[in-house]
C-alpha cells in the first residue's frame, strides 16, 4: 500500500508533475483537517470537564449543612486549581517526549493508544450505551436496594454515589469487557461501596462526598476486574503486539495482566 500521494498520483493524470503537486495539496490539506479535528475533540473534553466540576460543586453543596456550604466550595475550587498546578508539574513534565508531538499514538505512558483515550473520555462524558451504561444503572440499582437494606429508608444520594462508584471501577476496562461483564462490574462495585462506607463509619473517617471509597475502593475493584474480564479479541484490538494470553484470567488467559494489575490496585489503595 502506498502513501497518501502515491495512491493519488494514479487518479490524477498522466503528468506526473502535475499529478504530484495536486496530490501533495490534497493530501496536506487532510492533514490539516485531522490536526483541526484532533485539536477541536481536546477542547471539547476539557469542556466536558468543567461542565463535571459545575455538577461536582452541586453535590458538593447539597451533601452538607448550609453553614458548611462555603467551606466546601473552597475545597472544589482548589481541587480544579491545584491538580492543574500538578499536572504541569509532573504529569506533563515526565508524561511527554524530550521533543516533538506530546498527544499521540507513541508518546502516551501506560502504552495507551491515543484512540483509545478518545473512546474513554467520550464514554465518560456519558455518550455511551454500551459498557459504561450497563455497569453504572446495575451499580446505581444495586447501591440503592443494599442501602435500603441496611438503613430501612430510600436514598436519592445513595443512587447517585452508586452512579459515580461504578464510573470509576469500569474506567479501567470498558475497551476490553463485555457488556454483561459490565454488569458484574457495576454490581460488585455497589457491593465495594457500600462496605468501604461502613469501615470508614467504623475508623471515623469523616468526609461526606465518599469520595475516598468512591475513586480508591471502586477504582481498586475495577483494576482487578479488568485483569478477570479483559475479553482476548478486544485487548489484541486496543493493544496490537501485546505477547499472547494476555488477557482475563477467567477468560482464559494465562495471569499475564496480574503483575502490572496489582501494581496498580496496591498504589491506588496507598493513595
């Protein structure tokens, strides 16, 4: 298969001069639409995000007494402020090459393919119908009849945290799951959730969001969730070159996944 110009030359006359001019600016000018539309898809999830900081303020406020409103405004404003500041610090700074292009299909850590993130930021904005969907109305169902076990009373807050809890236990593996894997995903995590909740009423761990046992208890469960139920076709998919059975070791592959899935389970629970 030739390159963009070459395959164009042959459409375009028997002057071969011509020909390759007239490629050549074709060809640059879809270049230019791809860095357009690459650009405008960055932009646009970076909107997406302050669109979630919006609604991350509202639980916020409505989680705690009015008094304490002002107090915990704060502390979403200087969330915004200080990952951004830590972010340029290190993220970008240890995350990019010494030179050249930092977005892109090599320059990534964690060998993440640069489309891949496109499909985990556009789910994660809740544009998907497929895993994320399954995992988090299961999870939301599953958060609210266990709550209402336990206290005797329905929650409207219990839903919504379910909601989040499953978001961040299917991030690591809504591109390589099933849908019906989703599900187990969403339910357990429910599961997670709720006891995380119990031992920090137990160790008096004080802080309304849950935001700890949402992202570190649901988070550390997804981890491990991906290493059981990564599906082989879909990581050979978003991974091409990766060494065979590496995979779910319950779909049948060989426990390849585990080293780097418990690395990341033990540093999610340390932070």
């Amino acid at each position: 298969m030739g390159t963009c110009s070459t395959d164009l030359e042959a459409l375009l006359g028997h002057n071969a001069t011509a020909s390759a001019a007239a490629a050549d600016y074709i060809c640059n000018k879809f270049s230019d639409v791809s860095f357009d539309v690459e650009n405008t898809y960055l932009l646009f999830s970076a909107y997406l995000n302050f669109f979630m900081q919006l609604g991350f303020a509202m639980l916020c406020a409505g989680s705690v007494r009015a008094k304490n409103a002002i107090n915990i405004m704060l502390i979403t404003v200087l969330d915004a402020t200080i990952v951004g500041l830590f972010y340029y610090l290190f993220r970008f700074a240890f995350g990019s090459p010494s030179s050249g292009d930092f977005i892109g299909r090599h320059h990534l850590t964690e060998s993440r393919d640069f489309h891949t993130l496109v499909r985990l930021a556009v789910e994660c904005g809740g544009e998907n119908g497929g895993d994320y969907h399954s995992s988090r109305m299961h999870g939301a169902l599953t958060t609210l009849l266990g709550k209402r076990i336990l206290t005797r009373h329905w929650n409207v807050t219990d839903v919504c945290s379910g909601l989040l809890g499953d978001f961040a236990a299917i991030t690591a593996g809504c591109s390589v799951v099933e849908p019906w894997a989703a599900i187990i995903c969403g339910s357990v995590a429910a599961l997670v959730l709720i006891g995380c909740n119990k031992l920090a009423v137990e160790v008096k761990f004080d802080y309304p969001l849950e935001a700890t046992q949402l992202r570190d208890g649901c988070g550390a469960w997804g981890v491990l969730f991906t290493g059981l139920f990564a599906f082989d076709k879909y990581v050979r998919e978003v991974y091409p070159g990766r060494p065979p059975g590496r995979y779910g070791l319950l779909m049948g592959g060989d426990g390849g996944f585990w080293p780097l899935r418990l690395s990341r389970f033990w540093s999610l629970l340390g932070g």
